[in-house]
C-alpha cells in the first residue's frame, strides 16, 4: 500500500507496510552526502563538485598555471578545500575523500 505525502516530490511515496521512506524521496544531495560517507571506491569529481555547490562553495582556480590544481570556497564562511583535480580519470583518491570528509565534518556540513 502506498500513499502520497504531502508537499514532497511528487515521485516521493511512504511505504506504509515498512513506515519507511522509500530512497526516491531522498534529495539528490542528502545521497550524494551519504555516498561520500560510504568512501565508495568510485566517487567522482564531478559528484563532489555538485556536493560543495549544494553546500554552498564556489569553484575556483588560480589562473593558467595553476594546472589541475582547484580550491572550493565557501561563500559564508570563507573556508577552503583545495585538492587536484583527478586525471586522466575522474575518480577522486581515497585520501582526497578522507580529508574533504573531515573538512566538511569541522564545518558542521556532515
């Protein structure tokens, strides 16, 4: 049995067998926050970018000479996140994941 609930995505149901959301109404970035936590072998440059935006950083680079390098700021707080840029591949390193999880965990974001 599935019912609709109230002002949420429309595609949103509450499985009321199980009392439990169903993923769907998971908002985009609430999964991407989970995913990062999991530290999935797989996360991706562009999933983090759409992270931080959705947490309110701004990408930045410094410049032509400044490579793969890129710096997250954020536009309250002023904090920073800089790491490279993977390449040739997409797919963030383990310890980038360690450290933007914990930069996010002293924000408060996670």
């Amino acid at each position: 049995m599935y019912a609709r609930i109230g002002k949420l995505n429309s595609n949103c149901y509450n499985n009321f067998d199980k009392l439990q959301l169903k993923n769907s109404c998971m908002s985009k970035k609430e999964k991407l926050k989970q995913r990062l936590l999991n530290k999935p072998k797989d996360f991706t440059y562009l999933e983090l970018k759409t992270l931080l935006i959705g947490f309110g950083y701004e990408e930045t680079n410094k410049g032509k000479t400044s490579g793969s390098r890129v710096s997250f700021i954020h536009s309250i707080t002023n904090s920073i996140i800089s790491l490279h840029k993977p390449h040739p591949g997409n797919i963030l390193k383990s310890y980038q994941i360690d450290l933007i999880i914990e930069q996010l965990k002293k924000e408060h974001f996670l």
